[in-house]
C-alpha cells in the first residue's frame, strides 16, 4: 500500500511544480524551464547519488541511457511548451495517452504483454481523458467523437502534451530497461542529473 501514498505525493508535487509555472514562470524561455526543472530536482537528489556511490554498469545500461536521454529531453521540451501554452485542465489530461501507448511500446522494447484487463483499463482511462475536451456542444446540444480532436487541432498545449505523451511512452519503457542494470534509488538521482 506505500506505492499508493508515493503515487499521490508524486502527482501532488508535479501538480503543484505545473500549477507553479503556469502562474509565475510563463514568461520564461522554454529551454529555461527545462533546465529548471532538471536541475532542482538534481540538486536534490545529488546527496542521494553522492550517499549510494557509484556502481559498474555494463554497456547495455548505457545503450539504455544513450537512446532515453535525447527523448527525455524531447519529452520536457513538448512539456513545457504545452504548460505554457494552454490551460492544464485542458493539456494535462492527454498525459493519459501514455499507458495506453506503453502496451505498445513495451511489448517491441522489452517483450512485454500487458493483460486483456489491464489494456482495458488503460483504454478507459485514454478515452476519459479524450472526453475531457469534449465540452463543447453542437447547436442541438448533442456531442460527437470528433469534437475533443477538433478542439486538439485548435489548442496547441493539448498537441504539445500529446506529444509528451508519445515520448514518454519510449522513455518508460526504456527506463525500465536501464532499471535493470542499476538500483532504483541511484537511478532516479542519477538520471535527473544527466539533462541539468
């Protein structure tokens, strides 16, 4: 039951780090907003990394490591761009696309398979979230499938956030590959450390 009490204080704190942004930071650059982030987070955790040491790592963990990073990068650039650009009511809720498109990318990267139930799961959760932008009605009050897509072609925080999604979709999974090469612990100091 910890991981659900971890799992809600993460989501409270990157709430509060958007919530922080969008109300005093967006009228910085981009670039410097990405390295804010990185960087506050590696300052943190640096004593972690400094307490664990330094283990071997054989070359499969930097392989890992190599093909994330440039994504992960990727991935705040998009993030930062949909904070600023939209409300997060409207641009956040596309992060859900990710479980969904993790079914997929997990299964070409590591060989895994996600049940029937699961996907299922992650599916509903996908099309909530697609629905979130789906409050806008035609004349007769009636919605169609297509209005969250079209309100998507006019909000450009929702398409940077989508495509947040997608990169993280590749850098879950291939987190979960350098994970297997590394300690938990050192790799979350260790890895927010790299882009800063």
């Amino acid at each position: 039951m910890t991981w659900l009490w971890l799992a809600l204080a993460s989501a409270f704190c990157l709430a509060t780090a958007d919530a922080f942004v969008k109300a005093y930071l967006t009228h910085l650059d981009t670039l410097y907003l990405m390295a804010m982030r990185f960087l506050h987070a590696g300052v943190l955790l640096l004593p972690v990394l400094l307490w664990w040491g330094w283990p071997g790592f054989p070359p499969a963990f930097w392989g890992w490591v190599a093909a994330m990073v440039p994504l992960e990068l990727a991935a705040m650039y998009c993030y930062m761009r949909a904070v600023r650009s939209g409300d997060l009511s409207e641009t956040l809720p596309y992060l859900a696309f990710t479980p969904v498109l993790v079914a997929g990318t997990g299964w070409a990267l590591l060989g895994e398979r996600v049940s029937t139930l699961g996907f299922g799961g992650a599916l509903l959760v996908t099309v909530g979230a697609y629905w979130l932008n789906g409050h806008e009605r035609h004349a007769d009050g009636s919605a169609r499938w297509w209005v969250p897509l079209a309100a998507m072609a006019r909000n450009p925080g929702a398409r940077w956030m989508l495509g947040t999604a997608v990169l993280y979709a590749f850098t879950s999974v291939l987190g979960k590959g350098a994970l297997e090469y590394a300690p938990p612990v050192f790799f979350g100091a260790f890895y927010n450390l790299l882009p800063a």
